[in-house]
C-alpha cells in the first residue's frame, strides 16, 4: 500500500472518524445510564470505568472489520500486531475522570501510526499519519492527517496567533500519582505568573484540539501515554502548531510535550526547562 498517498490518508482519517464517532455516541448513551468506577490503575484516582473497556471493545471490533491486518494498541489492553505496518493507537476514553464526574470534556481519541524508520513525533518512535478525536459531549470531531491538515465538523482548523507568552492561555495536565503531580505544581506555581492562564481540563486529546481550534495558546505535560497525545498532536500540528520534546537530558526517561505556535511553543518550553531545572533531582 502507498501509505503516504493523501487520498490513502484521507481515507484513514474518515475511518477514524466514523469509528470515533459511533462509539463516542454509545459511551455517551452508557453516561447518561449511570458509571461506577470498575478499577484503578496506576493509583487510586486513577481509575478504569466499564465504559472504557466496552469502547475500546467497540473501536477494535470496528477498525478489525475495515482493516484487519493493522495492529492494534489501546489504553486498557488492546495489543495486535501489524502486518500492514499501521497500528491504530487507541484511547477510548481520553478524561475518563471527566466522565465519572460528566463533565464534558472527554473523548474517543484514535490514530493512525507508523514506525518507519523516519524521525518519530511520538516518545516511542511512532509516527501519527492520520486520525480522529470525538468529543460527543459537544458533538465536536476533530480529523486531520499528515499533510492534509485538521478539521473540526468538516471546518479548517488554525492555531492562534499568541506570540507572547505573558498573554497567553497555557493549558497543561497532571499524572496520577503523588510524586508527579507535587512536581508538576511546583512547574505550575514558576509559570503562572509568566502567562495569561493556566487551564486544566482533564483530557489530553481534547487539549491538543482546542489548540488547534485556536481556543488555547499553548499546552504542556510530562509523562503523557502515546494514547494521550499520538492524534492530538497531530491535529494540532496540521493546524499550524509545533509539537516539542525537551531538547536535553534534564528528564531523563520521560516524555515531555509542549505544543503551540512556533514561537510560543519554543519560549514555553524554556520556561519549563528553566522551572525543572529548579527542582530536585530524583
Ligand atoms: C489522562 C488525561 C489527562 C492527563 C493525564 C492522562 P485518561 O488520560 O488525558 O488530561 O492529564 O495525563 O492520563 O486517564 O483520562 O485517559
Ligand atoms: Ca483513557
């Protein structure tokens, strides 16, 4: 298959999209149903609802029936080996806290990857082709694919045009665990002062869209799961963003994102440079 071809790429972001989409209807039907907290993960408040095991259920039985030789990675287990060499990265509920509470940010986020031997845009050396994030609380689904670059409704997205940090809208996220989220205050408590804002909205994905969109300036965290970021990333990437890891050593062993226009995206990045490096080390 000529993997680059546009229409080849245009193809798999509609199907994204559709998956997205019906699955994003039925998790939003099963909210309005009641949700229980079905198990926690890597800490108590981080936490696994049915919901999140029958999506991703769903999304895999759908991408299996259009494309069964692409592999196959999900958040809650989902692992199938590629043949076409395309894995679909899968997270079927992005803001799963959002939706125990139902607040309405969250979403069925997947994307299309490749591992190519080019330069990865992804921690694992994974790069995003194509994909789609549905947010059905507000009925938004954002596409895009490589190239081609990201929609939201069929509508052409642009990042803002911020180009100073000290008046712009950062959002950013925190992991679950104790130890990573003191650390990310402390990140927080440096820049807050140095930008407009600070948002947290709770869902990775859905931050990286509203970039795009223009509706943030700009977006941070440390520790995200390729799941989190692989097609937001790119959605804001086609929409004019610049997706940055931190350039040095200073993290050892653990992605960093930072994502906005060029010029932001450079200058909050030194910002968080400058902010980690106060902290301990270890
Ligand atoms: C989480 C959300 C959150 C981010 C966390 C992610 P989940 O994903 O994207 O905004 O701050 O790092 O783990 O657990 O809701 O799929
Ligand atoms: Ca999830």
């Amino acid at each position: 298959m000529p993997l680059y071809d546009p229409a080849d790429l245009a193809s798999l972001a509609t199907l994204a999209g559709s998956v997205a989409k019906d699955v994003g209807t039925r998790i939003r039907a099963m909210r309005a149903e009641g949700v229980e907290v079905a198990n926690t993960k890597s800490s108590l408040v981080d936490v696994v609802t049915a919901a999140d095991r029958e999506a991703e259920r769903l999304v895999a039985e759908a991408l299996r029936a259009a494309r069964p030789q692409d592999g196959l990675l999900g958040e809650e287990g989902l692992s199938a080996p590629s043949e076409s060499g395309i894995t679909w990265v899968v997270d079927p509920i992005d803001g799963t806290v959002n939706y125990l509470y139902d607040l309405p940010a969250y979403a069925v986020s997947i994307a299309a990857t490749v591992e190519d031997g080019q330069p990865g845009t992804m921690a694992d050396g994974r790069r995003a082709i194509a994909g789609a994030v549905y947010v059905p609380a507000v009925d938004e689904l954002f596409t895009g694919f490589k190239g081609g670059g990201s929609r939201l409704n069929g509508l052409d997205l642009r990042v803002s045009e911020a180009r100073d940090l000290a008046l712009a809208l950062v959002a950013t996220g925190f992991g679950y665990t104790s130890k990573r989220r003191t650390e990310q205050a402390e990140v927080v408590r440096q820049l807050i002062p140095r930008v407009r804002d600070i948002r947290r909205m709770g869902a990775a994905a859905v931050d990286l869209c509203n970039l795009a969109a223009g509706r943030l300036d700009a977006y941070y965290e440390r520790g995200l799961a390729p799941w989190d970021y692989a097609v937001g990333a790119l959605i804001a990437r086609e929409a004019g963003a610049v997706t940055l890891g931190l350039a040095d050593d200073t993290l050892p062993g653990e992605p960093m994102l930072v994502a906005g226009p060029p010029a932001l995206a450079h200058d909050l990045r030194a910002e968080i440079q400058r902010a980690y490096a106060t902290l301990p080390r270890g």
